[in-house]
C-alpha cells in the first residue's frame, strides 16, 4: 500500500524549518556518532518503526566520488538503529548501470559491515505498486513505486552533494528519482526526463514526501556533474526534516542561488521552505562552511551574488 501522504501545506502556513551543519573532514570519522547527535535534535518518531534509507547510487564508482559514500550510509544506519528503529532497509534502482551488485562491489561496500549489504534492496527489481500524483506540474499522473519504499514508516534521502548537468544541482529531492523502476520505465528512465526534470521532481517529491534528508558533502562533485564532475572537498553533513529546507541550505554552502534552482524553487511553494529567515540553521554556520562549487555554463545564473533570500 501507499505511504500515507501529508497534507500539502503552502509555505506561509508552516512553522520554520530546521537544518543542522556538522562538520566532518573525512569519510574515516565517526559519523554514526555526529549523525546519531544531530538526529537527536529533532526528536524523530522512528522507535519501532521501520526506516528507509535511498542513497545515491548511479553507477560503477570505483573512486568513491560519485555515489554517497559507504561510509555515511552505514553511519545512518547507525545512527537510526540507536534511535531504536525495528529496521533500516537502504534501496536505490541506479539509472545508469542495471548491474546492481557490480555497482556495490565498485564502491567495496562489503568493507563497511555484512549487515550493510543484507539490507541492500535494487529498487529497479522490487514488487511496484500504483502510486496517484496529487499535484499536476508535470504530465505524469500515475508512477509504479517500490513495494519497499511503499511500505516504510520513515523514509530518509541521502544524496551526494553534487551540480547536475541538466537540473543545476543534485541534492535530496533530485535524489528521489532514484525510485522509479526501471523494470517499468527502463534506463535510465526517461519518462521524467520526457515529463520535465524539474516538474517532474516536484510531483515525486509531493507523492513520496521523504521524512527526512541528509546530505554527504564529506566530499561533493562540481561542474559536470551527475557523473563526469570533479570531486570537491566540502567537509560538510546536511541533515533536517524538511528537505526543500536542506537543499536550499546545501546551495547556498555550494554558494549556490536556491532560488535560481528551478525544482527547488518550485518545491519551496508547497513542500517546504526555501528562504533563509524561514530557516533555522543549527550546527555550523554556512559561512563557516561554504566551498564555492563550479558549475557548467549553461547555470552560470545559479552563481551570481547571493541576494540574502
């Protein structure tokens, strides 16, 4: 069955947002320990409950620089467990490469823990089931969502901190059509991109609604991202509950324009916040954590002055 779907609630009827900045130099620190600490701050109903997390996997990533790192992931987990999570299942259906497991063997995902890997699950194979879209951005009305994002009580996006060659940058709700089947729409998936990149990420986004969002920017990717990028240390987690909040957040530490990011602009209407003084900011401050990230020419607007929206 569908997840519940929440009200969809325009901005000025919601309560601010709160994101928290956490340091962390490297993939070798203890990030269980900081993600379970600012997780703390939000009081999160997940005891009991089952928690799924959708990490970033596109391709084959030898290097580690592409996908969200190991790392982070089994760091959430972690953390989520010690929250008293019954489950913490991670899926993801890659748009790029169909081989699942040569993907997690790429990356040496074995190395961060059996447990890891026997909670794994390729969203491009899972059992679907009919999903309605309530908001109509873009042509879709209908999409067959997996059974084990379906069945969730929690679902947390976890996405590299990256710039996008089509949709400016790649962050939680970008992360998110990382759902959608390919034994149903195929690779790499080019209903939404038929449909829209930016519309179609607002009406995903609105079907899913994810819980929760952290961001790996341990080590991000500029320029011609998603895949072709080059890798950018940031030394920076991004996490909160309101995830149109956290990708504003993660742009603007990219000294990137949210409101120049289409989806995330439109997003800011009726899923979440967009403006920073509707933003809470916790942890670090974004100054103290910018690190200017490159962007291919056609998005050069998404680098003018920051105008303090």
């Amino acid at each position: 069955m569908p997840r519940p779907e929440p009200a969809l609630t325009p901005s000025f009827k919601r309560p601010p947002s709160r994101v928290v900045i956490r340091k962390a130099q490297s993939y070798g620190a203890d990030l269980s320990g900081i993600i379970f600490e600012a997780l703390q701050i939000f009081g999160l109903p997940v005891r009991g409950k089952s928690v799924f997390l959708k990490p970033n996997l596109v391709g084959p990533d030898h290097r580690r620089i592409i996908n969200t790192h190991p790392a982070v992931i089994a760091g959430t987990r972690e953390a989520f467990l010690r929250l008293g999570a019954a489950q913490v299942v991670i899926g993801d259906g890659p748009a790029v490469e169909r081989d699942f497991q040569g993907i997690l063997e790429s990356m040496q995902f074995a190395q961060f823990g059996r447990d890891l890997i026997a909670n794994l699950v390729d969203l491009n194979t899972d059992d679907v089931c009919k999903v309605i879209l309530h908001t109509r951005a873009s042509r879709l009305h209908e999409l067959y969502l997996p059974n084990s994002l379906q069945r969730a009580d929690f679902v947390v996006s976890l996405p590299k901190l990256k710039t996008h060659h089509w949709a400016g940058a790649s962050l939680s709700l970008k992360n998110m059509f990382g759902v959608v089947p390919g034994s149903c729409y195929g690779w790499p998936k080019n209903i939404l991109h038929w449909a829209g990149i930016d519309k179609a990420i607002l009406d995903l986004n609105a079907a899913i609604r994810p819980d929760f969002a952290i961001v790996d920017g341990i080590v991000g990717m500029e320029g011609n991202g998603p895949i072709q990028g080059q890798p950018k240390a940031c030394g920076v987690l991004i996490i909160g509950d309101d995830p149109v909040a956290v990708d504003a957040t993660a742009a603007r530490v990219m000294e990137l324009r949210p409101e120049k990011i289409k989806h995330i602009e439109a997003a800011g209407t009726l899923l979440g916040h967009l403006h920073a003084d509707k933003i809470e900011q916790l942890g670090e401050s974004i100054d103290s954590s910018k690190t200017d990230f490159a962007v291919i020419d056609q998005f050069k607007e998404l680098k003018a002055a920051i105008n303090g929206s």
